[in-house]
C-alpha cells in the first residue's frame, strides 16, 4: 500500500475519503444520498442521456489532465494504471450515448454530485499514478485481470438490459446472464473493474475510493431488490440484490 504523505491538506483530503466511504451505505440505504435516476429517478431534470454523457464524460477529462505530465513518457505501470481509468469511463460514455435505453430524466443535483465525485476519483488516481508501484507483482496481474473481467462483464450486463428495452420502456424483471440469480449483476461486475483498479495502483486513495463504490453500490442494488420486490408480486423469492445465492 502506497500511502501519502500526512500534511494538513492530505489528512483534510483523505479524512473526507473516508468519512465518504463509511456514509454512503446507511446515506444510500436509507434513501438519504439522493442519487435520483433510474428507478429512483425524479419528476423533472436532465434529459437522461445527457446528464450520463456529463456524468461519466467529466472524469475522463479530469485523469487526462492529471496525467499529462507524464503520460507521454510513462512506464508500463503507469501506462496500465491510467488505462483502467480512461477505458472504464470512456465505456460508460460510449454506453450512455449509444446503448443504454431511457425512462425518464436524471436529478440535476445527482448528475453533478456524481461527477464531481467520479471526476475527484479519476483525477487522484491519475496524480498519485506519478509515483507508482515499483514492479508488477502478483496482485498487480490479479488487479488487470479483474479490471478486464469486471469490464466485460459490466457491458455484457447493460446489453442485456438495453436489448430487454427494445420494444419497451417500461420495466421489466430482467433475465439472461447473472440477472437470472440478481437483480444487479452490471454493479458486481462494476465493483470488480475498481477493485482491479485498487490493486494495479495500490495507493491509500484508491482503497478508500473502492471501499466507497462498494457501500454505494451495494445499498442501491438493496434498494433495488426492495422496488422490484414491491411492483411485481411474481418477482422470484430467490433472487438477491448483487452476489448470486448470498446477497
């Protein structure tokens, strides 16, 4: 583990990771956090494919810029590292511009606290990434290969969901892949391209960044298990929100 060093800005920095890792599930979970779209989407807002190009795009412009000092004489590490970041969100904004289908708008107050977090994320990761492992170790292969999994994945899921809305907007309980087990199998898949991404950068940021979008995202697959639970009185019994047969 990379850790920084603990002037007063990097224990502002990182206290405020933290406390942001450890709220967000009971914020979430308890319908605090305020993260308005999809099926908790509001009346009004942004049209939805634009507050998601805004939402996924504005990161891609924060790692790039951190990494400019070095990203044109990089290592292999460093080169991989910024990889993850960019390939992950450039194929959120070629999903929401392309493949994901729309019911209704997204909350302006979620598209830029969303943003702001993802971009907050994309950038550190791409600045600690000047001072990177000092060679590939198991975990760092580990951490690749994870990342392409949870990628592949990840789109492979939202294909399913985009082709299940072909002829419909409404919703549907979804089939095909894991979702025959979960309700939110794109978040397991999610989850596991950040924890790829902890492990091939390793510093104490992208841990607190992973430990975040893990309670993020576990709370909202929770919700959304309890919605599906509540509008289809056939929704089946032994379906869970994320890991297949446990949760």
């Amino acid at each position: 583990m990379i850790l920084p060093e603990w002037t007063t800005g990097n224990i502002i920095l990182y206290g405020y990771l933290a406390f942001m890792a450890l709220a967000v599930f009971p914020l979430e979970y308890f319908g605090q956090a305020m993260m308005a779209y999809s099926k908790f989407r509001p009346a009004q807002g942004l049209h939805p494919r634009l507050g998601m190009f805004i939402l996924y795009f504005l990161p891609l412009v924060a790692v790039t810029i951190s990494a400019l000092p070095y990203l044109f004489n990089s290592s292999a590490i460093q080169l991989i590292v910024f990889a993850t970041i960019f390939i992950h969100f450039a194929k959120r904004v070629l999903e929401s511009l392309f493949l994901h289908k729309y019911s209704g708008p997204i909350g302006t107050f979620t598209t830029f606290m969303i943003a702001g977090f993802y971009s907050l994320a994309a950038y550190l990761i791409g600045y600690l990434n000047r001072q990177p492992l000092q060679f590939m170790d198991i975990w760092f292969y580990l951490g690749t290969i994870l990342f392409v999994l949870g990628i592949i994945g990840n789109f492979i899921h939202h294909k399913i969901l985009a082709n299940l809305r072909k002829n419909t907007l409404d919703y549907i309980i979804p089939a095909g892949g894991l979702f025959n087990f979960v309700v939110c199998p794109h978040y397991l898949f999610e989850i596991t391209a950040w924890l790829g991404i902890f492990l091939v950068s390793r510093h104490l940021a992208s841990l607190l960044i992973l430990l975040f979008i893990i309670g993020y995202l576990t709370a909202r697959s929770i919700r959304t298990l309890k919605w599906y639970q509540e509008k289809f009185s056939e929704f089946p019994a032994s379906k869970k929100a994320l890991i297949p047969f446990i949760l």
